[in-house]
C-alpha cells in the first residue's frame, strides 16, 4: 500500500517518516516550493522539522496530482484548512486517514463530517493521540489510536503503518477519536494559562481532571463512546499537551498567562494553535446542545481578551457540585 500525505507541517513530515519506514515510498505534498525544495534535495524540513533527517524515499510536490499514484492518504493540514485543501483534491474511493484535530467554524464539522460531504465515495479513518512531532519523527516510542469503522479496512492501514515504535491500538469510535483530539487543544490552552500566571500543580492537576470531565460531557452527546475517550485520543492526549511547552497550544496558553494578547501571540506564529480556533466553535456547539463547559468559556474569554483575574474569579466562584457532573 502507497501512501500520500497532504500537510508538510511538523506533524505531516513526522507522519511521512513513519510510512517511510523499511525504504518504503512516500509522497508527500506541502503548499510551500520551498519546504518540497529542502526536503527533496537535503532530506530535511527545515522550515517545520528542522534537524531531522527524514528518509531519502519521501519524495515531496507541490501538485496535488501527484498523489494519484498513493493508494491511500493521510490528511494532515489544519482542521480549518481541510474542506478548501479536499476540494481541490481528485481523490476518487482511496481510503483518507484524518490527523486534523479540531472542528470548523461555522458548520461546526468534525473533519469526518467534512471528508465525507466532500469524498463521500472514501473509506475513513482517524489518527490520534498523544504525539509530539519530533519524537514520532527520532523514532521515540509512541501510541496512538487508529479508528475506523470498517475494522479490516483499520487493520490494513495499521499493518501498513505500524511499527515497534509506533503503536496503533484500534477502534471503530471514529467520533469519539476525533473528539479528544480536538477538545483536548482548548484544554491544553487552559492549562498553559495555568503555568503562564504561576497558579502551581494543583490548580494545573485539577484543570485536567475537570477538563476531561467536560471532554466527556460533550464526547457522550456528540456520540462518543466513554471507553474512547478515556484512552490514547483523549485521556492520553490531554495529559500530554497540558504537560509541556512543545504543544503550541500549552504554548499559547503560557502566553495568555503572562499577560500577553492573544492577538499578539497568535500573529507571530508560523506553526498552528488548533484549540484557538476550535474554543469559540466547542463553545457554541456546546451551548446549543444545552453542554455546560466552563473550562472552555473560560478560554474564549481569555482569548477575547477578557482579564485573567476577572476569569478565575468567574471560575472559582461557580457553585459547588457533585463531582459525578
């Protein structure tokens, strides 16, 4: 099986060293002629990946066209980017593997929802978990959950991709993947307000206990099954992008602690925050399903550019409850 990938960001290339494994051939498209550039003639994405040599059998393009050769394709552009990049795509029946994490604003689409209005001739799958790029990319020991609804279609793209140090654990949840991946981002945001403003370990350790509740509030609404979230795509991914600055929503969150505007942080990053774009569409998903999610009013406020001290304040006064709700 040949695979494509479309997104030459971080995650993508990583996601190409991996299909790449044992020399295998793999096409990989990037909107910018200089990352195609760099990787097909040093091996290496300095713009997105930089320091890591990635194998001489990735071949990178900018044309679209070029992956009608792949027999399947892992779609790895930003969730707000997907439905443009796909249109213009001719993809026919392949088999897409999503990796975006987030939801669209004004439909309020998964990235399932969306490949399917658009391919709806294609198999799906999803692709999440807790990932850092640049590990995937060393070879560093990583899990993921691999979901799909056609379970032999799953087990065909996990032979194909699977490795030692690439571990992909199954699901036919395609919903509930796509769900802890994309609430996690806002989560993560919160969490770095959390480091940003100096509140300590408790606050953070509670920030995720109470984040993964409304996680699963709005997972179970939405369709979701308990046990997906609670695993590598949820649960998983949540304790690592709110544990660490080289999640650029942490990062971002980091920023907003310390005072700093979100339109300032946001203008001066070449790299994409999801969870800053998926907060406002949770938040009005959430609201119309009668969903209360604090944690991500909190982020839209603070995104808004509403005052920290007025936002904890909000938070900290909410009543007390059952820890079941």
């Amino acid at each position: 099986m040949k695979l494509g990938v479309i997104g030459a960001g971080a995650w993508g290339t990583a996601l190409a060293q991996v299909a790449a494994r044992g020399d295998a051939p793999v096409t990989l498209w990037a909107r910018e002629p200089d990352v195609v550039s760099a990787i097909n003639d040093i091996h290496e994405n300095t713009g997105f990946l930089p320091g890591v040599r990635l194998s001489p059998t990735i071949r990178a393009t900018d044309r679209l066209d070029d992956l009608a050769i792949c027999d399947a394709l892992l779609i790895v552009v930003p969730a707000q980017h997907v439905r443009s990049v796909l249109e213009q795509s001719d993809i026919g029946d392949k088999p897409l593997i999503l990796c975006a994490k987030g939801i669209e604003a004004g439909t309020k689409r998964l990235v399932s929802d969306i490949a399917g209005e658009v391919h709806p001739q294609s198999p799906l799958a999803v692709l999440s978990g807790p990932t850092f790029a640049h590990e995937v990319a060393a070879g560093l020991p990583t899990a993921v959950t691999l979901a799909c609804a056609d379970e032999s279609l799953g087990a065909a793209l996990s032979d194909r991709i699977a490795s030692a140090t690439f571990r992909t654990y199954a699901s036919t949840d395609v919903i509930g993947a796509e769900i802890g991946g994309a609430v996690k981002n806002v989560l993560a945001i919160a969490c770095g307000v959390v480091e940003g403003a100096g509140l300590g370990l408790n606050a953070r350790a509670a920030l995720i206990a109470r984040g993964f509740a409304e996680m699963t509030r709005f997972g179970l609404a939405r369709g979701a099954r308990a046990e997906t979230l609670a695993g590598l795509a949820g649960l998983g991914d949540l304790v690592l992008t709110c544990s660490s600055t080289n999640s650029r929503n942490f990062s971002l969150g980091v920023g907003l602690g310390q005072g700093i505007a979100a339109s300032a942080l946001l203008s001066d990053r070449k790299t994409v925050a999801e969870g800053a774009a998926t907060a406002p569409v949770l938040r009005e998903a959430a609201h119309e399903a009668g969903i209360e999610m604090p944690l991500t009013e909190a982020v839209c406020a603070l995104l808004d550019g509403a005052p920290l001290d007025a936002v904890m304040d909000a938070l900290l006064q909410r009543p007390l409850r059952h820890e079941g709700v």
